[in-house]
C-alpha cells in the first residue's frame, strides 16, 4: 500500500517537477526548450547525452545550469590527448601516516559530469567511462566505488574538427541514451543573452528548484508509465528497419530499443502523461538512434547518414493507432 501511494505521488508530481527544473534551466539557456526537455529525458530516464555542436553555443551552461536546478555536484572535465584514466575516475595514493593506500576520488564522483570534448582524449581514456555510465560504479585496484545518484555523463565534441581528435568508437556511442545538437540562438533571443551577460552570467544565481529525491521520484514514475502492445510493435518495426536497411552496414541492437522505449517514457512523464504514443517516439527517434547506425561506404559517398535512415523510417513505419 506504501509503494502505491509512493507510485501516485510520483506520477502526480512528475511532470510539475520537470517544469520547474526546465523553466529554471531556461533562465541560462534562453530560447531552447526542446534542448533543454531532451537532456531532462536523458536523467530521468537514467542516460547520458552527447552533445556535437560548434562551441559556445552553450552546451556547458546547459550542464552547469542542470546541476544547480538539482542542488546537485558538478564537474567538468577537459579531455585532451594527454589525459590518463586515473584522472577521470580517481586514484590510490599511499598515505605514510595511516601506513596504507587511500582512494583519492576523481571528477567522475559527481551528479552532473561534463566530459568536455570528449573526442580529443585518447581511446583508453575514453574507455574509462564506460563503466561509470553503464553501471554507475567505478572499480580502481579492484575495489568497487558506487557513484553519487542521480548520476549523468553529458559529453561534448565539436563535429567540425577532425585534426588531434579520436572518432568515439560504436561501443562507447551506444551507451549514450540521446546525441543531439544545441543549434545557434534566434536573433532575439542572442540579443537578450548579450544584453544579460554583461553585468554577469545568470547561472550564478541558479537557485535549486528540486533534490535528488525528487529527481528519483520523477524517475520512478518514468519507469512505470505504460507502454501498450502496439507501441512495443511499432519500436520493433522501426528497430528492424534499421537492420534491414540497404544504406546501413550496422543497424540499433537491444541497447537502442530500450533507449528508444525509456526516453519515450521519460518524454511523456515530461508531458504528464502515464502512457506512451506514437508521437513521443516519434519526437525522440532520431536522438535515439541515429548515432548508433553505421551507413555503408556506399551510403556515406552519396551523403546518408544514419539521421536521414532514421527520418526515413520515422515517416514510412506505419504508426498503431
């Protein structure tokens, strides 16, 4: 009887929680609502993001600004070519006095990590955050150190950059929930954030509007907003086409079905509903997917990338009624 009122309340509160959070974010990140929802979907619905955009158009702000709407830690860390594992997950110094080795946590011990161009670290650094993001833990000499909840990675590269970086390989794209682009700011709206940035930033004076056990609150209600039959079809048929397609070398596995489904769930809980249609996949489709198709080199020579698959599915499914 307890869960269940547990559950109501959640569900109930869900959607006035996210708003809060949004609104707030938005007082930094003027004019991008449909950014801002996607990276709340992200942590409610447990995932990471992938931000690729040129710089400045705010994607650090956007983790900054997320982090104090929580009351939540943040850090940011600056990959470059130079950088080791043990300075994303910490390290075991010996301590003369206690006579034995002390964990030194690293920047990952956080609830908002920000893994600012991630695609300049070499690979064996950017494997060290794999088992942070996928089993929110990190394992230093053996020993297994639980990360802080809520818990998300938001990565940052700039896609027009190909000199000193390190393509991000398909395991590591996969355990992202959503990659998307912020995009440059409408003229009035640039307007208002140069007019605002000059006496200061706005996201000094980010107040929290919600905690972590609101966070997980939100997420729990996520989690058992209801998804029919025909909807669990319809995400099958598209999953399929991408593996299916004469355009893909490598279609979505599970890892993107269940993406798709979670940030679908997360997506209408933001709209406050407890159930899942075919719009919410539909608005979240390629977020999901399209970063884990491989196009053929065929497909890639006439310009198809795995964004314009996806559309193409998206558009030709047919959708449950």
């Amino acid at each position: 009887m307890k869960l269940m009122a547990e559950t109501v309340m959640a569900v109930g509160e869900a959607a006035a929680v996210c708003d809060r959070i949004a609104g707030n974010v938005e007082r930094v990140i003027i004019g991008k609502r449909e950014a801002v929802e996607r990276v709340l979907v992200a942590m409610i619905a447990r995932g990471h993001v992938l931000l690729e955009d040129v710089p400045g158009v705010g994607k650090t702000m956007l983790a900054r600004s997320l982090a104090a709407s929580i009351g939540g830690d943040f850090r940011r860390i600056q990959f470059t070519p130079d950088l080791l594992p043990t300075d994303v997950t910490g390290v075991s110094i010996y301590d003369q006095k206690q006579g034995e080795f002390v964990f030194r946590p690293g920047p990952i011990f956080a609830n908002i990590v920000l893994a600012d161009e991630i695609n300049r670290a070499s690979p064996r650094t950017q494997s060290s955050l794999l088992e942070a993001m996928e089993e929110r833990q990190v394992t230093v000499d053996g020993v297994t150190y639980s990360l802080p909840q809520p818990f998300m990675v938001i990565a940052t590269e700039n896609p027009i950059e190909y000199e000193g970086v390190y393509p991000l390989p398909e395991s590591q794209l996969d355990r992202f929930l959503l990659r998307f682009s912020i995009g440059y700011p409408q003229r009035n709206e640039e307007k208002q954030i140069v007019r605002e940035q000059l006496l200061g930033h706005p996201v000094q004076d980010l107040e929290p509007v919600a905690s972590a056990s609101d966070v997980a609150a939100v997420q729990r209600a996520a989690a058992g907003c209801h998804v029919s039959e025909e909807i669990y079809d319809y995400v099958l048929d598209l999953i399929e086409g991408t593996r299916s397609s004469s355009d893909l070398y490598l279609g979505a596995g599970p890892r993107g079905s269940l993406a798709l489904v979670r940030s679908a769930q997360a997506l209408a809980t933001i709209d406050g509903r407890s159930f899942v249609g075919p719009d919410d996949i539909k608005a979240i489709g390629r977020a999901a997917l399209a970063h884990r198709l491989i196009p053929r080199p065929e497909a890639r020579v006439n310009g198809v990338t795995g964004a314009d698959v996806v559309e193409a599915l998206l558009a030709n499914t047919p959708v449950p009624s």
